[in-house]
C-alpha cells in the first residue's frame, strides 16, 4: 500500500501527551516503529506502552529539547537500537499566556529556547543519521498563532511558532538535495491537556468544533508518507477552517 510506513523507525518528539502522542499512534497504525521522546518519560513510556499492547513497535527515550547534548544523545540511541531514523516528527513545546506588559526576559527566553531551538537541535542532529538513507521525512508542529498571531498565547509563543515556520522553509531548500523533505502543520484550537481548563470555544470555526489531536495526527501521517513525497517546505493548516489562505 502506497503510504505503508512498515520498517520506517519515527521519533516523536513530545510524544508523551497530546498531538504527540496522537502522531505516535497514528503513525504505528501504518506502520512505523515509533520513538516516543519526551521530557515526560512517564507520558512517553505510557505512549509506547499502549502502542505495543496494540500490536505496534514502540518504546520510550527521555530528552529536553532545549539541551543540544540532551537532543545528540536521543539520536544516537535511536540509531544504536532501531539501526536507521525515517521520521522526525517535532511535536514537544510549551505554551505561555502571559500578556505583553508581563512579559519577562526569562519568560521570552524559555519559550524560544523550548519551542523554536529545541525543533532546530532536533532537525539539524537528524539530518546526519536520513542523509545515509538519502531519504527522510521531518513534520514540524507550529500553529495558527504563528500565521495570524495567538488569542489566548502570549507574544513570545506566536514569535516562537512563526520562527519554525521560517525554519522549516529554510531546512526545506538545505535538505531536498539530501532527499529529505521538512514540512510542518498548522494546527488551529485543539482540545489537548496543553489547551485544557482554557475554556476555548468554537467561534469562527467553519466547522463548528474544536480539533483533536487525532485531526492533527492524520495530516502528519501525510506529510511523513510518501503519499507527500513531491511536497517540501509547505504548511498543512488543520484549523477547522478558521484560518484561510488567499
Ligand atoms: N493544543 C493546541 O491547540 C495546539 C495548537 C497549535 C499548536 N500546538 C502545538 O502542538 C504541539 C503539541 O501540543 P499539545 O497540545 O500536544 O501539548 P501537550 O502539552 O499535551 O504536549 C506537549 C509535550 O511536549 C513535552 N515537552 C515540553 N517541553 C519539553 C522539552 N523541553 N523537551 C521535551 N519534551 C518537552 C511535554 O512534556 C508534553 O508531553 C506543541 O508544539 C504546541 O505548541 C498545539
């Protein structure tokens, strides 16, 4: 089957809750033999345990995206015990709804350093390990408030999810000679624990509903399949259709 991602080895990272978690299952659906990285090894762990009582290929790895050596270290591991990586998926982050006037040096600093140079540590120690195979696939989650700024996050998270935006086109031109392709997904309001408590509702939805994890996993199914394989340095918006191009 066109799409069958059977012996392909996937990291998610942040796989240990939310879209996430949700990209490893999916992605173990078809196939793949999943990696679920996270800072939360309790919620990784949890992930590949319910990946393998499903009858999938799972196990769990603990990093902080933000800590280069922490991130080298992830991929040689996957490397030594899986023998190749074909996917990247770069789903850990954080969100902050601190208003501008409270908006703090640390706060700012902690956001870029989680969000946007965590996902560019994990891109760049990768491409070593997909370039031997001269193919691979990294997603790279953003958001809606990356394109059209956040309601509900704070200015250091719109920055932090445009920055990826840039940073995903930018890879895109580095590595299509390599034969690996860098995409991302634009997911709109999604109702995960990053989200919950906040209250969100569905207004300007044209769908009429908030998303779920799941809605996200499917587009990054895609983009990580060859079912994408003409498709690089392009966003996939999973929004409801609150958010349209022109
Ligand atoms: N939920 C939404 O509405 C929404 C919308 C747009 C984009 N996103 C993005 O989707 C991604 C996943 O969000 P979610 O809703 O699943 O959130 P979540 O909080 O459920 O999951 C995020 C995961 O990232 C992990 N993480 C945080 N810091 C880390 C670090 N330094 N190193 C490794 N792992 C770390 C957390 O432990 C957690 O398991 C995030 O990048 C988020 O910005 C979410």
């Amino acid at each position: 089957m066109m799409g069958d991602l059977t012996g392909r080895v996937a990291i998610v990272t942040g796989g240990g809750s939310g879209i996430g978690r949700a990209c490893c299952k999916v992605l173990a659906e078809y196939g793949a033999a999943i990696v679920a990285a996270d800072i939360n090894l309790e919620g990784a762990q949890k992930t590949a345990d319910d990946i393998v009582a499903a009858g999938g290929k799972a196990y769990a790895v603990s990093v902080n995206v933000m800590e280069l050596e922490s991130v080298q270290n992830l991929m040689k591991t996957v490397s030594e015990k899986s023998g190749r990586i074909d996917i990247l998926v770069n789903s850990a982050g954080i969100l902050d709804p601190t208003r501008l006037p409270d908006m703090t040096v640390e706060r700012w600093d902690r956001m870029i350093d989680i969000n946007l140079r965590g996902t560019f540590f994990c891109c760049q120690q990768v491409v070593p390990y997909m370039e031997k195979n001269k193919k691979g696939a990294i997603v790279n989650i953003t958001s809606q408030a990356g394109q059209v700024g956040g309601w509900m996050a704070g200015v250091n998270y719109s920055a932090s999810k445009g920055g990826i935006l840039a940073l995903t086109k930018a890879l895109a031109r580095h590595c299509g000679p390599l034969g690996i392709r860098v995409n991302d997904v634009a997911p709109g309001q999604i109702a995960t624990e990053m989200t919950a408590g906040r209250g969100d509702k569905p207004d300007g939805i044209a769908v009429g509903r908030l998303g779920t994890a799941v809605d996200v996993a499917n587009a990054v199914y895609f983009l990580a399949s060859d079912l994408s394989d003409f498709c690089t340095g392009m966003t996939v918006d999973v929004n409801g259709g609150q958010f349209m191009r022109s």
